[in-house]
C-alpha cells in the first residue's frame, strides 16, 4: 500500500483537514484500516476514523434490548398493585 505525504493538515500524518480527507478519502480509510484512527477535522471540531475491531473493542459487549430485559432484574419483591384510592380532584 503506497501512502501520499502531501495530504497532511500538521505534521502528524494521521490529522486531515476535511477538504483533504474528502479529496483522498480512500486513503484516509486505508490508513485506518492499517496504520491506526485517523482524525479529521472541520473549524476546530474533530472526529475520528477507525476500524470496526477498534470500534467493537470500545463499543464493548452490549445486549440487545430484548436481551437486556429477560436478563435484567426480575419483578420479585416489587409491589406491582394498583392504588384503589379516589382520585384526586382537579379544575380545568
């Protein structure tokens, strides 16, 4: 894989400025893919381009959320009933 040097925004080469970034694109993804996150930047705001392993490894292990409630706490102890009292009054 042959990498351009002339697309850096700094002098670290893993920072573009989003008119680079857009122009070589492909590259940017290359150099996530195999050299590590690449950040890109707009006006001062920043955000970063990485592989899907490094993104599963910060993501971590989430549950579905079908999964999160059958595995959650159970209902035991909770006093489900409902309040019979009158309700209360109010004026519209």
């Amino acid at each position: 894989m042959k990498l351009n040097n002339d697309s850096f925004s700094n002098h670290d080469p893993s920072v573009w400025n989003l008119a680079d970034a857009k122009n070589k694109f492909s590259e940017v993804v290359n150099r996530a893919l195999h050299m590590g996150p690449q950040t890109i930047s707009r006006r001062g705001e920043k955000v970063v381009v990485i592989n899907e392993s490094s993104y599963q490894k910060l993501r971590g292990d989430k549950l579905s959320f079908i999964d999160f409630l059958l595995k959650g706490p159970g209902l035991e102890g909770i006093d489900l009933k409902r309040d019979k009292s009158s309700m209360r009054k109010v004026s519209l």
